[in-house]
C-alpha cells in the first residue's frame, strides 16, 4: 500500500476525531471508535492482499508471526495471540482478528506488532515489478491452479528468458494493472494480446526471495504443479546446512532493492576520452588509462532499465551518468586474473549530431559472476534496443 494512499489519509482524519472526543483517553463511548476500528480492519486486509492468495483473513497471518519469532522480544505479542487463539467465543478468523486488535489496542502493541510482521522472513509474500519493452515473443508456459497464474518455464531465446527476471513458480498478479486474481484459463494470454506491442509492467510474487526462504503457504501448490510437470525444477528440497560445504555457485553476488528494483552495487573507477574510434578492440588500453589516472574511487548504483541505464553515486544518491543502450559502442571486462572490472565505450555527445569522440567508463563488480553478468545484460541491451536507432 502507499504511503499517500487514500485509505491511510482517513485513517488519519479518525485518528483525529478520536483525539477530539476524548484526548487522549479512548474509551468505549467515543463516537468515532467503530468507524476507526472498522477502517483500521479494512487497511489490514487490503494492505497484505491477504484474501486473494492463500490466506482468507489477516487474521491468519497475525498468528503466524510468534510461531517464527526467534528473537524472544515480543512477548507481549505473542501472549496477546494466544489469548486470542484460545479464546471459545471466537469462532471464525473475522472475530479473532477483531479480537486481537482490540487486545493491542488497549495495551498499545500494535505499532509493534506491525513492525515486528514487516521484519519477520516469509510470512509476507516478496512483490516485485517486472518492467519489459518486448522486442520478440514474451515466452512464457504457465500454468493456471487455484485461480493464480503460475509460471512454469521460460521458452528459449524469449523475452522472459533473456531478462531472466522470471523464475518458475512465481505467480503473475498483475498485467498493466490488470488483476489476475480468480483467472480463468487463458486469461493473461488474453490480456497479453491486447498488449501486444507495449511496454509491459507485471506484478510477480515470488516464492522464494533472494535469501532463499520460500513462502510457506504456496509450498503445497508447488508441489502439485511439480506431480503435474516432473520436469519443473523448483528446488522444493530441504536446503543445505549453511555449515555444509557447498561447489561454487555462477551467481554468487546479490543485487539489493533500490525503490523496488533491483540495482547492483558497483565500484565507479572512472572514466577517460578514448578518441574518436569506439570498438572493442580499444577496451584493453583504455580500462588500463582509466586505473592509472587513480581517482576517487565511488561506491555507486547501477540500475539497468529496459532501454538504458542509470549510475548513481551512494552516499549522495547524486546520478553520476544515465547511457541508452544505442549510445554504447561496446563492453567488454578487463583481462586479469580475477576478471571483476568491465567497461563500456559510449559517444561524449549522444544528444548533437557532431562528432565529438568516445570515452572509456569503468566500474568493478564485487565478483566474476556479477561482472560477467552485467556484460551479458549490456550486450544483451542492444538488441533490445536496435530498433529505437
């Protein structure tokens, strides 16, 4: 939910009726209580979109949340919970979850309770944005279960598997805000066609988050897709003690989240005028220019969008340089022995039609994967974009 969402501005204009009836006693008489309490209910319901995955109240997720607390910090919490849980005149998940909120209400818990949910791994689906220009076919086998669209595979050399943003057993929420909620058979492709030739921006749960805790409640789902489709690699299986010795993996960096998109964070080297030639062949002399130069050495965030890409400087979240990808003459990394550093050539002047030269910009990734991922995604980038040339 938004932080200027309209629901939150109401509950604000209650808040302040409640304080006017009473100060700051609320009591059972205040005229306003209902109503608040009634919208706080509505807020909670539809903030975690609760009802439209697993879960048929918020009510089922609030007593999720001591059985996973291991920090031992929230006992008042937890007893308010089990109080509730017990309770015999409670019958339905509506009534508990009204009861609970009355409990921490009037022992001022629920600030904490809400900011101990936010915090607590898993219990909360992960929702990310998936933001694409198609260029080819979108490519994807899905699969509809319980009115949720899941995503079985990506078909090779398809848009949904050259991003590699996708992940088999993710489900799409959203099309262009279209809900997929309660679909039918059909439904997103249906949706898809309409789009046909637009930018594209899908809501995706995922199932498991970048720490690679899975979300609990979707694990019996999967599983039925997994007796339906053999082949569907998941990864359901117990994970590895941490303590085990584990091969090296290919994709042993993680990107962190910057504003809901996923960003890397780079070292920015430099970069330096490499004249008026811009190929590949140049990269090996100029990567060398740049490193002997010595300069300050920034810790930067590099977000690659659909059709460019954009450097900003972390400490002061100033944009040091934003590239389309048609401005980019080439890329490639730097050969030496730990292969981290790679740089792009791209023109001095994109936006005049005079020839003012190439420069040579340079970053280091914090591993060989990450650098050789970002080669292949800037390489990668131009294809996508050829046609805006």
């Amino acid at each position: 939910m938004a932080p200027k969402d309209a629901l939150l501005a109401t509950l604000k204009v209650c808040i302040l009726n409640l304080q006017s009836d009473g100060g700051d006693v609320v009591t059972e008489s205040s005229a306003h209580l209902a109503s608040c309490c009634e919208l706080l209910e509505f807020i909670l319901r539809d903030g975690l979109q609760l009802l439209s995955l697993v879960h048929r109240d918020y009510w089922h997720c609030f007593e999720l949340v001591p059985q996973q607390d291991t920090c031992g910090s929230n006992t008042a919490l937890s007893l308010a919970v089990e109080q509730t849980r017990v309770c015999k005149k409670l019958l339905g998940a509506q009534g508990r979850g009204r009861y609970f909120l009355r409990l921490a209400l009037s022992r001022k818990v629920l600030q904490s309770f809400i900011r101990h949910l936010l915090h607590t791994p898993r219990v909360l689906e992960v929702c990310e944005i998936y933001e694409t220009v198609p260029c080819r076919e979108l490519g994807m086998v899905l699969r509809y279960l319980r009115g949720r669209v899941f995503v079985l595979e990506m078909l090779p050399g398809s848009q949904a598997q050259v991003d590699r943003f996708l992940s088999p057993g993710d489900i799409i929420d959203e099309i262009n805000g279209v809900s997929l909620r309660n679909s039918r058979i059909g439904q997103a492709s249906l949706v898809l066609s309409r789009l046909k030739g637009l930018p594209l921006s899908l809501r995706v749960l995922r199932w498991r988050d970048r720490g690679g805790a899975s979300y609990r409640p979707l694990i019996h789902l999967l599983r039925e897709l997994r007796t339906e489709n053999p082949a569907l690699a998941l990864g359901l299986e117990a994970a590895p003690s941490p303590h085990a010795a584990q091969p090296p993996s290919s994709s042993s960096f993680t990107p962190c989240f910057k504003d809901g998109r996923m960003v890397y964070v780079l070292q920015y080297l430099g970069k330096a005028n490499i004249g008026l030639y811009g190929g590949k062949e140049v990269l090996q002399n100029a990567i060398p220019q740049v490193l002997h130069r010595n300069l300050p050495i920034k810790e930067v965030f590099f977000d690659m969008k659909e059709t460019h890409l954009i450097c900003i400087e972390k400490s002061t979240n100033k944009e040091l340089f934003q590239h389309h990808y048609p401005e980019i003459s080439c890329v490639g990394r730097f050969a030496q022995p730990d292969y981290t550093i790679f740089a792009f050539c791209v023109a001095d002047s994109p936006e005049t039609h005079l020839v003012t030269g190439f420069c040579c910009v340079v970053l280091r990734t914090s591993s060989q994967a990450e650098c050789e991922e970002l080669v292949c995604r800037i390489a990668t980038g131009f294809k996508h974009t050829e046609w805006f040339v």
